[in-house]
C-alpha cells in the first residue's frame, strides 16, 4: 500500500503541521505542538477536548473550532496520545469552567485519559464522557463496552454546542451519558488497511470478501462474507444498528432520526451517497424518517476502503444542537 | 476492485439519488431526474449549469446550491451527459437572465454543451466557458487545449458567486475565460482506477510505480516514474504548475494565491492534509504564499487512489467571489 509520505515516523506530525496551515483562521498548534487547539477560545466556556489515535483524520482535529472541540491530541496512528499531551490540552485550554474530556472506549484512551485526569485534578475540574456507539460490540461480544466509532463526530457536536451555549461542565456530562443509549454504527470493510511502516495489510480481503463489523484500527470485524451487493450490504449493517438500540427509542414517535454515512478512507463519494440512499430507504422501511443527514468522509482508518452507518435517534434539543452554528476544518454550517 | 453497488446499470442513478435525499434542503431533481436543481432558483439570476460524466463526485452535483451551480447534468460514468439533459436544465433554471455553461475541456464534453446551446438558442441567452488548468496537457502536449480538471471547483465558486451577485451573462463569459490562465492542476495516481463494469483497471501500477500527469477518466499520465516520498511527488507536481502558469502572473504582487489540494477518492484525509503542508512549503519556498486553502475530496476518479495540486492567482477581486458564502452539499461556508 504506497502512502502520500515522507518517513513513517514524520508522518502524523507532517500531517497535522498541513491541517494546521491550511486552516490558520480555525486553529493553532498548543504549546510544543503537543495538540491543535482553537485558535479563539471562548473564555467561561467549558473547554471540550477530545483525542486518539492518527490515522482517523479529520477525526478529531478536525472538528476543532467554534461550537466543537477546544482541543484535539493525537497519538501515533492508531495509538492514545500520552496523558502529558492530555494535561497540556486542559491547562491551555480551560479558561475557568473546567474541562469535559470525549474519549472513545478504547482501553489505551481510556487509560491514558485517565491518568491525564487524575494529573490534572488539582488544577481542573474535569468530567469525562465515554463514547460507546459500535453496534458491533455489544455486551454480549465485549465485557469492557462497546468501541467508540463514527458515533463519536455526533457527540462531539452536541456537546460542543452545548458547551458553546453555556451549558456547565455537569449538564454536558449527563448530556453525553445519555447520547451513548442514542447512538449506534456498524462499518464493513471492502479492503484492509497497512500500517505506514508496513506494508502489509493488518487484514487481508479476497476479492469476493468482505468483512462487516470493523473498527476502526485495522482489527478484524465480527464476520467475513462473501462480497454482496449495495442492497445486501446496507440491510446486514441497517439490522444490526436496530438490533442494537434501545426498543423504546426505536418505538418513540417524539425522537429526532439523524442518519449519518461515513467512508473509512479509501470510499470516493459516489458509493458513499449510493450508500445514503439505500439506507435512507432501509430505514424509512422500518418506520425511521431521518431528519437530519451527513455523508462523507469523516472518522477513518487510515486509506481502508469500506463505510459505517450511524443512525442516533435525538430529542427535538439534541437536533437543536447537531443544527447549532460549528466552524470547524472538517464541518461547517 | 470492489465497489458499493448494486448493478453498474443502476450505479450512478442510486448515487444522484443518494445526494438529492441527503441533501433535500439544497437540491432536488429536475423533470425526469434529467439533472439536479437548486432547490430555490434566484428569479434575474444568470443560471449557471455545469455537468459532465459520472464517477467525479461531488463535481458537478455536490456543488449545486446558492452560491454556486444552479443544476448539473449527469452522464454515465466517465462519459458526458446528453444534449437533451442539458437543454431541460437550461429550460427549467433560466428565469429571464440566461444559462452559463461551465464545461470541462473534453471532447464529448464539449460536443455535448455546444449541441445543446444550438438546440436551445431560440430560447436562452447563452453563454459558454470551457475549463482549462491541467498543467499536463499544455500546447506541447494537446492541440485541443488543456484538459479541466480540479481547477474547475475554482471556476465554478467564482462563476457561481459573481452571478449570485447579479453579474450579467457577458461579464460571467469574461470572468470565466479570463480564469483559464491563472489556474493550474496537476495530478498524481498511485492506483488505478476499475469501471463500474469492468473488474480489471483501466492501468495498473505496480506497488513501486506511480503515473504523473494523469487525468480523471482513468487515462494515462504523462509519465510513470518510480513511487517516491512525498517531497519529490509534491516538488515535482509543484514544478509542473510553475512551469505551466504565465510568468507574469508569478511575478505580479497584486495577486493572491489559492491553494487546493485534491484527493481521487481513494486517498484518505491524513494523506492529502500531509500534502497540503508539503505544497504549502514548496510554494512558499518560491515566494508564492497562499492566502486562500482547500484541502479534501472534491474532483475524484470513482476511487483511484491520488490527488492534485491546484494553484490560482486571483485578483483581490476574484479572491472576494471565493470568500462569498456558499452552501451546496460538497461546499459550504
């Protein structure tokens, strides 16, 4: 797999010095380039910062700016940043309203968000929100909660815009706890993907397979199949996304549907909205009229070819949010 | 290569409809899904209309909506729409100040718009402009002219704008024109790129080649070399623009530079981001320092993997269209 690179080892921080120059209205480098940060920070607000591994671009530096993230860190591909980035991000950052921290349920995030937590308490106040969203790993298939995936961009948005409103650092804990029950993805991978300092594939698909139920760092999924058709593939993805939310939100007529079609890297656009549409009408089929859409090209792994659906089922104040003003270099209205 | 699809006779028809349901606040179809319509024309407004084969996307239909494209017509994949689409859009979005055709310089392209024109000058006013900023296909290269390839997004933000702000139909023939000189692309494939109906790669690489100079049909480049880090790829597509743009346009300080760089749809965000910063720096090195950037996946080959740089130098004038807001599915700000 040839990689736009230089040098595997330059290669995250060649990548996030582009982002940063191509969007200089948005947002700048923290001190020692240790995480990408606002570059207007709006002081009393809560400062939401979020991080993880490279290779999820424009996961999550990307979606730094107005009525999003405060800050971004970000590891090696597919690797948590260190907690000393973490704790960096809070004391640059929080301009007195405490720190919400949007990690994704991975066990290196996990950890090393929480070190960076319990580093900086004395300093801040720090709440954190755990984003649980993959269909694939439910409790029946992971003890330790499902895998934060696509999901995440639907809670960092809610929340940023809470956060941007004014909304105090419990309220958007509770807020985003309540997001985790609403919220459900599940991704199929047409080609594996390599690692930028090898060049083989951490998986290896046959032309006539395919592997439904993928991360979003190169493991495996639940399942390898034989390639289907559009049709086939977004019904097995749209199944498990309502096999996997809550009977009662699926059944409440007052919820807000937010469909959500995001490509994994190596997707151009015209399978992507192929895909929108056919799960668009999968699930209008089952009673569920999104309201809101975004298809494109947003929570990665690295150049795999391959999609994940997300469907989050909001209250009528959660859709107010997902509508709130955001300026961000990946999302914008 | 596997692709998210039904049936390659169904592909490009379930993807329009795809975009027009993902984005039903924007865009609807226009008579017989002949093309794809602003959803609220703008009565006096000079109708701009562009299209082109399929496999592009988001070009054309991506960027309909305020601020840009009024409708585009959609061929099959890599093959040019009909006359007669062409002639319903003008039809049904001329309201009074006539049709700007905004066309990439390709054969069956060109053929295609100019029989429309005729077929349709008893009714409209039109006007036509031809895209040209392939920096590979200069007068050395092709009689015809340059091919237009990512460099048209530029054309039609600029076009799009200056006729939301109520330029007339002579004035946007001249913006246009007089654009051609100061855009150049220039593209790289590090994969190619298989048909919808066709298995095989229109040409194949392999794993230590690349292919310089290519287009977005899955031609050819101009040369294929040895893969190379991405320093050498960028210098050497940043070399060719320079070569390729007028001299004095280089040297005039008056002019502000637009950089935009574009993924082929099968090159994921961390590698593009990485290119931008690398072309950022080379263009810099020559003086040139960009003061408007774009970085994503607007102008694909279906998933070839790749990308182009694309350089402008607008007048403070044109720079003020490019910031001009804008909402269409692809772009908004």
């Amino acid at each position: 797999m040839k990689k736009i690179m230089n040098a595997p080892e330059r290669f995250v921080a060649e990548s996030l010095e582009g982002l940063v120059r191509a969007h200089e209205d948005l947002v700048v480098f923290g001190g020692e380039r240790k995480f990408i940060r606002r570059r207007h920070l709006a002081p009393g607000k809560v400062a939401v910062i979020s991080g993880g591994g490279a290779g999820h671009e424009p996961l999550h530096s990307g979606f730094v700016g107005h009525g999003m993230l405060d800050a971004a860190c970000t590891g090696h591909v597919f690797t948590s940043p260190t907690p000393d980035q973490i704790v960096a991000a809070m004391d640059e950052t929080d301009t007195g309203a405490g720190c919400l921290l949007i990690v994704k349920n991975y066990d290196g995030d996990v950890m090393n968000f929480e070190m960076a937590a319990e580093m900086a308490a004395s300093r801040h106040a720090i709440e954190t929100v755990i984003v649980e969203d993959d269909a694939a790993t439910g409790p029946a298939v992971r003890s330790r909660g499902r895998r934060g995936v696509a999901g995440t961009i639907v809670v960092e948005k809610l929340l940023g815009a809470a956060a941007e409103r004014g909304a105090e650092l419990g309220a958007l804990k509770e807020l985003g706890e309540g997001l985790n029950a609403r919220i459900r993805s599940m991704g199929v991978a047409l080609r594996g993907v390599a690692m930028p300092n090898n060049p083989r594939e951490t998986f290896d698909l046959g032309p006539e397979e395919m592997e439904i139920g993928v991360g979003i760092h190169g493991e495996p999924g639940l399942t390898r199949t034989g390639f289907a058709d559009a049709d086939a593939i977004i019904r097995r993805l749209g199944e498990a996304i309502l096999a996997e939310l809550p009977p009662e939100l699926l059944g409440d007529p007052d919820l807000r549907p937010l469909l959500l079609v995001n490509g994994f890297g190596g997707t151009p656009p015209i399978e992507l909205y192929l895909a929108y549409g056919l799960a668009r009408r999968f699930f209008e089929a089952h009673g569920i009229v999104p309201v809101r859409s975004l298809t494109g090209t947003f929570v990665t792994s690295l150049d795999m070819a391959g999609l994940s659906l997300t469907l989050a089922l909001l209250t009528p104040d959660q859709l107010a949010l997902w509508g709130a003003p955001v300026a961000t270099p990946a999302l914008s209205w």
